[in-house]
C-alpha cells in the first residue's frame, strides 16, 4: 500500500475508534447494544419511508432476521413502536416512543465534542474533507463494500458541473437548483440511486 494511502486508512481507524468510544460514553448504563443504539439514532433522523425493518438491514448490513431481533428488543424496552406501511400492510415501518425519542436525543449527542473541535477549522478546509469523504464514499458504493449511500454523488438528479460559477457548480434536477460544495448531502431523503 502506497505510504500516504497507509496514512490515510490509519487516520480513519483512528477517527472510528474516537467515534466509537464517543458514543460509548454516550451510552452509559444504557444496557442498549451497539446496533439497538444505530437503530435508535437512525430512526430520530430518518423519515418514516426509510425506517422499514428491512431498510434498516440494509443500511446496517445485516440480515433482515438479525435486525428483526434488535427490533424486537427494543420494542420490549418500551423504545419503539411497529406501525403497518400504508401502501402495503404486510410491511411494518418503525417509530420511535416518547421514551425511545427521549433515549435516541440524549444518544445524539455523542457528536457535540467533534462538533465543537470542527468549529476552529476554516470553511474552506472542512469543504475539502466533505468534497474528499463523499468521493470516498462513492468509491466503496461502487466497489460494492456499502449498499445504501444517499449521497448526491450517487443520486440520479445530480448532474455535477453543470454552472461556470465556481462557488456553485452542481446542479440538483429534483429541486432545480445550483450546488456548492458544500450543500452536497450525505444523507438525502429524496435521494434515488442512478439507474
Ligand atoms: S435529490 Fe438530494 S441527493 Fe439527489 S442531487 Fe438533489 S440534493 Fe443531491
């Protein structure tokens, strides 16, 4: 591996471990197992068409009956509710319960540490690492090692240097509007994948 790749692949190892032991600490005497606390903090920000069961497989990478049981566990709990999808009644779409909202907020702020540190660097600089990260994440979609990447480097509306103006060169065809750098999303809900 060329040496500056090795860098790089050891700075993100480095950045998962902080991450993790962040969320951790959030976590306390939760008793909440790592993908129960996913599955929480993915369904506080997601609508409700992203928070079928077997979406929420894919998007953790696991089989829909590992992901059925963390369900259920926390449905035990009293953290989350099933509701049938209304366009289909075979199919369930999770919601969150007064006390799973109340769990999943206090869960989220695991970032306010890394948000604060993000405060002292340039614009310019974090647009670089936003621009590098979602290239990155484009890259593993498409050698398969990620299946769910609403990004909009991935997302059939987006048509990238379609505008001169430098500080706002993309377009989005769903919204019909220009895109700098850094309105790129990394989360869309109106995200569809290219055909
Ligand atoms: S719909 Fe969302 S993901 Fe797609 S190009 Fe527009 S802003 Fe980006």
């Amino acid at each position: 591996m060329d040496k500056l790749d090795a860098k790089i692949v050891s700075a993100l190892e480095r950045l998962s471990h902080v991450l993790r032991t962040l969320l951790w600490e959030e976590a306390g005497e939760s008793r909440l197992s790592p993908i129960q606390i996913q599955s929480l903090l993915y369904l506080r920000s997601h609508d409700e068409k992203l928070c079928r069961v077997n979406q929420l497989a894919e998007e953790f990478g696991l089989t829909p009956a590992t992901m059925s049981d963390a369900v259920s566990s926390l449905e035990a709990k009293g953290l989350l509710t099933r509701k049938p999808w209304p366009q289909d009644k075979r199919v369930f779409t999770l919601r969150l319960t007064a006390k799973g909202r109340r769990s999943a907020e206090k869960l989220a702020r695991w970032s306010d540490v890394l948000t604060k540190q993000l405060e002292r660097f340039a614009p310019e600089e974090k647009e670089q690492a936003l621009k590098f990260l979602l290239k990155l994440i484009e890259s593993l979609y498409r050698a398969g090692i990620i299946t769910v990447a609403r990004i909009c480097l991935t997302c059939r509306f987006f048509r990238p240097n379609a505008h001169k103006n430098a500080r706002a060169p993309h377009h989005c065809a769903l919204m019909d509007k220009p895109l700098a750098e850094s309105d790129l999303r990394v989360d869309c809900p109106e995200h569809e994948r290219v055909a």
